[in-house]
C-alpha cells in the first residue's frame, strides 16, 4: 500500500470511530474538517467512505 493509501485509509478509519462514538447523523461534513483538519473535498470523501463502510456492516 502506498503512503498516501495509508494515510487515507487511516483517515476513513478515523472518522468511521467518530461515526461510532458520536452516531451517524451526528458526525457531519464540519465535524469531519474539524476533527481531522480536512479541505472541504477531502473531508467529504472520507465521510462518504465512512458512511458506506458503517452501512456495510450494519448489513
């Protein structure tokens, strides 16, 4: 894995605990670039993944 896959990954990681400690309509677009320090894209991206992982495994 590359470096930048690994930090990315890390990333989504990240906010998917955010989406377990805080609930998933709690953890927004705003929470994310606050929490990790995120542009507005980036941090959109990882909420996205995040999401589909936390849906994936409520499944």
């Amino acid at each position: 894995m590359s470096k930048r896959a690994a930090a990315k990954e890390a990333q989504v990681r990240e906010v998917v605990a955010l989406i377990r400690a805080r609930g998933y309509e709690n953890v927004s677009l705003a929470v994310v670039q606050d929490e990790l320090g995120l542009a507005r894209t980036t941090a959109y991206n990882r909420l996205v993944e995040a999401r589909a992982r936390v849906n994936r495994a409520a499944s």
